[in-house]
C-alpha cells in the first residue's frame, strides 16, 4: 500500500524518513508502507490525499 499527497495550493514541506523535501504547488509525493512521513504548511495548503491498498491489505479503513 502507499499514499500520494498533491499539494492543489500553498507550500510547506514534506519529511521522508526523516529528510525534508520543499512542497510546492503541483507537485505529487508518494510514501511507500513503512515510510516515516509528515507534511508541514508553511503558508495555507490545499492537498489531496489518495491511499492505493491491495485487496488483503488489513490497513485498510472503511468509513461509513
């Protein structure tokens, strides 16, 4: 399983395992299962977050 973050408006930055990545307007970031990762808004931010899960995956999470 991973996530994808694209940053629609605004910057900040993105942590991988600890490494710091500039997050822009129009940029994607996928983060790989296990990855240590966190966003940080350094003005206001607008993202979209997609999970892609396998079908076996127990991680994933329905919401009703």
């Amino acid at each position: 399983s991973s996530k994808h973050w694209m940053i629609l408006s605004g910057n900040g930055e993105i942590r991988l395992n600890g490494l710091p990545v500039a997050a822009q307007s129009g940029h994607i970031y996928t983060v790989l299962r296990g990855e240590k990762h966190g966003i940080r808004a350094f003005s206001e931010m607008q993202v979209i977050e997609v999970r892609t899960c396998e079908e076996d995956d127990d991680t994933f999470i329905y919401h009703s």
